[in-house]
C-alpha cells in the first residue's frame, strides 16, 4: 500500500532515536523521547488552503525537524508514518 498525502499535507517517517548520547551516555529504551527529524516520503500537491494558495517546499527524501505534537500517526505495513501539515514543519536539514 502506499499514502498519498491531499491538499498541504506531507507524509514523514521518523527517524530512530540514538541510543547514546554525543557524550556517551546510554539512554535506557523507555527514557528516549521520540526525536522530531523525519524523512519526507510523500507530499500533497499543495493548491488552495483556507482560501490561499499553498506552494509546497519540501519534497520527498528531504530531511526535516517539525513541530513536537504536530500530525497524526498512522501505521500501514508494520512502519510508522506522522501526517503533518506543510506549516508543521519547522526546517529541512541540509548537509
């Protein structure tokens, strides 16, 4: 099966938390906090949103950070997605 995102919407999967911190320190698996950088899988066509028009910025394979309680969390195929709106994300990651 495959998400296809309508409107503004973006599909993200999120990326695994470490398991150590930069320092060294182990992180216990129920302490982690789930980390806020995704990978872009599928974005909507953009278009008319509350009566203005949505130009879509990311597009799929990007890395982004967005916003902590944004989206909706979805499963298909034993993998987690988030669905989020464009203005949920917060940044795209550029190496």
């Amino acid at each position: 099966m495959k998400l296809v995102p309508l409107s503004d919407r973006v599909v993200l999967k999120q990326m695994e938390a470490e398991e150590t911190t930069k320092s060294g320190i182990v992180l216990p698996g129920q302490n982690k906090e789930k980390p806020q950088q995704a990978e872009v899988v599928a974005v909507g066509p953009g278009g008319l949103v509350d009566g203005k028009e949505v130009e879509m910025k990311v597009s799929v394979g990007d890395k982004v950070i967005y916003s902590k309680y944004a989206g909706t969390e979805v499963e298909l195929d034993d993998v987690e997605y988030i669905i989020v709106r464009q203005s949920d994300i917060l940044a795209v990651i550029e190496a």
